[in-house]
C-alpha cells in the first residue's frame, strides 16, 4: 500500500468535489482528513505515471503563506519516500 500524504496550505480546505473525483479513481483505496493533512491511500504503484488533482478553497485569509509539503511513501517501507513542496499560486 502506498500512501500520499498532503499537508494543505494555512487557511485552505479540500473541496469536497475533489474528495469525490479522488474517491472515484480505483487505484484509490482510501481518503482520510485529519488536522489539515490530506492522506490519500493508494492499492499499490506501478511505473507508469500518475496524476492527481486536489482542487483546494481558501477559507481563511493567512498573510506571507508558506509552502506546503506533500509526502508519498510506502506504507511497510516508510523509508521508500518522495517528499515535494507546493505552494499557492496566487502566492
């Protein structure tokens, strides 16, 4: 099992809209929010590529926002690990 694990923007929410297109893909095994990260648990990886999108609101306005991370790794080898940053685009 491989999980992606977004940690959201300061004063930003998943749309549920988003939930839902996520939890329509069948590579999609599981979604769980918990304290604005996102965790998105996947059957397994192969080698060939993968999009996913996560359509976020801004629910509170935050001044000098800072990037966020987003992690995948496995979910028996935690060590096997990619880590990125993304930041708003308005920002």
């Amino acid at each position: 099992m491989v999980i992606i694990e977004v940690s959201l923007l300061s004063g930003f929410i998943m749309t549920s809209r988003s939930r839902t297109l996520l939890e329509n893909r069948t590579i999609v095994k599981k979604i769980e929010v918990k304290a604005n990260v996102v965790y998105i648990y996947l059957e397994k990886l192969n080698d060939e590529s993968q999009t996913f999108i996560l359509q976020l609101e801004q629910v509170i306005q935050v001044k000098n926002l800072k990037p966020a991370s987003i992690k995948i790794y496995d979910y028996y080898q935690p060590e096997e690990r990619a880590l990125a940053e993304y930041r708003a685009v308005c920002s």
